[in-house]
C-alpha cells in the first residue's frame, strides 16, 4: 500500500472509531442530563461556546499560517525550528488572551447565545460556561501541535487523540450519575454538579492535547518561546485567507441566529441538546464517507488543477461525486427509515425520541447537497479561489437566517407548534444548503465550461431509485419491530440495534438492486470498502 494509501487508511479507520466513542459519550451525557432538560440546553450552549470562538480564530489565524507555512519551513537551514517556535509562541499568546477575554465575557456570551432563557437558565448556563470556555486555549494548541505532526508526516496522532477525549469524558459523566444520579427535567444545580459535568468536558480537550506531546519528538523540532514574530507570516493573513475567514464569520453568525430562535423552546421541548445529538448523528455518514472517501480525491483534482489540466478537474469532479452518492444516497435513505431507532439513543423515552427523529429528519435533506457541495467548493479552492466562495456561502447563511426568522415568526403567530421549532429551523438549514450547492454548481460550471453534470446528476438519479425501494423495505423492517412502540424503541442499546439492523436491510436491498443493473460504481465503491478492511494493501 503507498503512504498515501495508508495515511487514507489510518485516518479513516480513526475518523470511524472517533465517531463511535463520540456517539458513546453522547449516550452516557443523555444519561446524565436528560434530552430536554433545562440543564442539558445549557450546557450545550455553554459547550459549544469555546467551538464558536475557537473556530473564528482558526480560520483568521491557525489555518491562515500554520498548514502552508510549516511544510514551507522545513525547507529552511534549521528544519524550521526557529518559524515554528515564533508561531507557536504567537499562537498560544493570541488563544491565552482569547480564553482569558471570553471566560470574563462568559456572562454576555450567554446571553447573546440564548437570550430567551430565564434568568435561572442563563446563570445556569454561565456557571458551565466558566468551566467550558478555557477549551479554547487548548483547542488552539491541539491544532497547532497536530498540524506540525501532519507536516512531518505522522498523521496518527492527530487523527486518533480525538478517541481520548471520549474515553475522559465518558468516564467523566459516569462519576457524574455515580455522584448525583441523573439529572432530570427540574433537577436543582449545584455548584459541585456544575463543576464535575463542565470540569470533565474541557479535561476531555485537555488530554487530547496533552497526548499530542507525547509524540512531539518525532518532528524533530525542539521549540522555545520567541516573541521576535517578524517573519511569521502575519501581513499574509488577508491574502491567505481573508474570504475563508469573512466566510466563518457569517456561518457563525447564522448559527448564532438559530441558537438564539431555540432558546425560546421551554424544559420539556426538543431544544438545543436535541439539535446538537441529531447533528451528530447526521455528521456521522458525513465524516466517515464525505472526508475520509473524497479527501483523497480532492488530492487528485488539486494536482490537476495546479498543472491547468482542466478537462482532469472535470473527470475528476464527476467522478468523485458518483463515488461519494453511491454511499451518500444509501447513508441517507438508512438514516431516514431509521431515525426513530436512532434517535432513541440519545433521548429518555420514545416520545422524546420521535420529536428528536424528526429534527434528524430534516438534517438530512441537505446530506447529498452537502457532499455534492465538498467536491464543488473544494475545486473553487484548488483554483486558488476562495472569495467565489464566500459568495454562495453568504448566500446560504442569508437563508439560514431568515428561515429561523421565519420559524420564530410561525411560532409566535400560532402557525407552528413549540415541538417544531427546532426541526424547522433543522429544515431551513437544510434547504438554504439545497440553494447554496445549485448556485456554487451553476458558478463552477460556468467556470470551468461544464463540469458534467448531466452524468453525475444521472447517476444521483440512479442510486435515489434503488434507495426508493431499499427504503421501504427498511421500513417495512422497523413496523415489524413494532414501530414506534415495538422494542428497537424501548430502550438506548436496543434502539442501537434496531437501526444497525435496518441500516443492513437497507444497504443489502440498495446494493442488491445496483448489482441486478450493473451500475458502474458498484465495483469502484466495493474496491473502496476493500482497501479499508484489516489486512488488505
């Protein structure tokens, strides 16, 4: 197997295991906190708060600087010692002074995020966020050292140190139900329940981290604190990544639109906590399939760009979006006829459980857009072309925006339901990402003067016919459980169960009917799947 084949290999096999102790620690904090509890909601606000920042500072700085200009200064006389010590020195000096702002902002951050929570919600809320926010720091430097790792060619760490932070946090929430019991709808917050729920979550990032360090040696590098930055790269920030970074800021402003229309949802209702766990499970195809099967594509259409072999690109964007449909269409359609089942995994009872399948119901409408959008996005970026970008994104996050908009809206007019609330504005992302792939198509189309999108659109067409009928027979499967009542319902492991039996159901009927009509991606995906089995090369 060529290294590229098994670094492939290595960080799809640890994207699989990282999602699965992801989806553990998941089930254990629904456990600990109820689905639609006040707490639950509020610790999501409050974790999600270090994500936010910290995914603002790394497209304004981090990947601005660290991925090109590390690999460009290995080729400097000292290997690139002395580039990464500035940087690392600049890097922790900026995410220091960023955590020590946002914790004392703690309060009004809150409050900006979910400003319709009671005033014992949001201080609820803060008390969290106090624990949360110093994940920042740590985030920053979990992203610098592994890039520098990445650089040198030693991919594993950086894929696989995720799965520790699982394993800290699920062992973390278990001496939370230990100590206190579950938490339920109405449970009164102590200071000592905030501190070993918020406390275990940022320990979580921190051994991520810290395993990093562990296999710092193997760069080569030996780093000092040095605040002499000239040289850094610092002027080449607006020209790197200015339009990727305007392009964060508005999706960050979206989501805080749609953060700040859950918060309207009471205790009891699916809220934030619903939202978050039916993202997980909608990220979860995404992740294993869309990164870890077209990342090596875009590797090949990155070269063909660079060498201005444009009729390549076209094949190779054709190609990659027929191989990602193949298994993007099915994860879909078993997702779906599933969502029950699986989202009792994160919920307390079955009635929580069908609230929360369908906010996981209107994720994914926007699945197959979202990886027609990866292979369509990212050949903008192997152009050189991040502002075109910019654009249909800004668009997209116009849509989001006024969607949630127009849910409140319902809501309050008496149209909508409060047990919808969530699941439309679910559905407004989705269809703003349906808008935003047709005009990012169109623009590359005229771009690159065709991108064959008959062929690729034909062969979506073909796997959505044998997904109909794969479908409904998974469907068919979950009424013979018993439906909504039956056992793949009654219980977290059990609903487990039920959807991996009837996501095989589905694959087997769906793979079945492609192999009675020869689909010509049937061999190339089975080639894919064989590559990612233990012993083959």
């Amino acid at each position: 197997m060529s290294g590229i084949g098994r670094a492939s290999v290595m960080i799809g096999a640890g994207t699989i295991v990282s999602r699965l102790t992801g989806f553990l620690r998941a089930v254990v904090l629904v456990s600990a906190v109820a689905a639609t509890s006040a707490g639950g909601n509020a610790f999501t606000v409050a974790n999600q708060l270090p994500n936010n920042i910290y995914t603002i500072i790394s497209t304004g700085l981090l990947s601005a600087v660290v991925v090109p200009q590390i690999v460009k200064a290995a080729a400097h006389d000292d290997g690139g010692r002395a580039f990464v010590s500035k940087l690392f020195t600049l890097g922790a000096v900026v995410l220091l002074g960023t955590t020590v702002i946002a914790t004392l902002a703690a309060p009004l951050l809150v409050a900006l995020y979910a400003p319709e929570y009671s005033a014992s919600q949001q201080a609820l809320a803060t008390a969290f966020a106090y624990w949360c926010l110093p994940q920042i720091l740590f985030y920053g430097l979990f992203a610098m050292v592994g890039e520098s790792l990445n650089a040198r060619r030693v991919y594993g760490p950086y894929t696989w140190a995720p799965i520790i932070n699982n394993i800290v946090s699920i062992a973390g929430f278990l001496v939370f139900i230990w100590l206190f019991g579950p938490a339920t709808k109405g449970t009164l917050w102590t200071s000592e329940m905030v501190a070993v729920l918020g406390g275990t979550a940022t320990l979580g990032i921190i051994a991520q981290t810290a395993i990093l360090f562990v296999f710092w040696r193997r760069t080569g590098l030996h780093i000092r604190p040095d605040f002499r930055w000239r040289g850094v790269g610092l002027g080449q920030i607006g020209r790197l990544a200015g339009w990727t970074f305007l392009m964060v800021v508005a999706g960050q402003l979206a989501g805080l639109v749609q953060s700040q229309v859950m918060s309207n949802v009471p205790d009891g209702a699916p809220g934030m906590f619903v939202a978050a766990n039916a993202w997980l499970l909608f990220m979860l195809p995404y992740s294993i399939i869309v990164l870890s099967i077209g990342t090596p594509y875009f590797t090949q259409l990155s070269e063909h760009a660079k060498a201005g072999r444009d009729e390549e690109v076209r094949g190779d964007i054709g190609r990659s979006i027929r191989t990602l449909g193949f298994f993007v269409v099915v994860a879909t359609a078993a997702m779906a006829v599933a969502a029950v089942p699986a989202s009792r995994i994160f919920t307390g009872d079955p009635d929580e459980a069908v609230g929360a399948a369908g906010v996981l119901l209107c994720y994914l409408v926007g699945l197959i857009p979202l990886a027609v959008l990866f292979v369509v996005q990212r050949t903008f970026y192997a152009y050189d072309d991040t502002r075109t970008p910019f654009f249909f994104t800004v668009l997209q996050c116009a849509l989001v925006v006024a969607s949630a908009w127009g849910a409140l809206w319902a809501f309050n007019a008496g149209i909508l339901p409060m047990s919808q609330l969530v699941a439309a504005v679910a559905l407004g992302q989705s269809v703003s990402s349906v808008v935003q792939v047709i005009v990012a198509t169109w623009l590359l189309h005229r771009r690159l003067g065709g991108i064959q999108v008959a062929s690729w659109l034909t062969a979506l067409g073909r796997f959505a016919l044998a997904a109909i009928p794969a479908g409904l027979i998974g469907w068919l499967t979950f009424q013979l459980m018993g439906g909504v009542d039956g056992w793949a319902v009654s219980d977290k492991i059990l609903g487990a169960l039920g959807a991996a039996i009837i996501g095989i159901v589905v694959i087997a009927v769906y793979v079945g009917i492609l192999a009675v009509f020869r689909a010509p991606e049937l061999s190339v995906a089975t080639g894919l799947v064989r590559r990612f089995l233990p012993g083959r090369r």
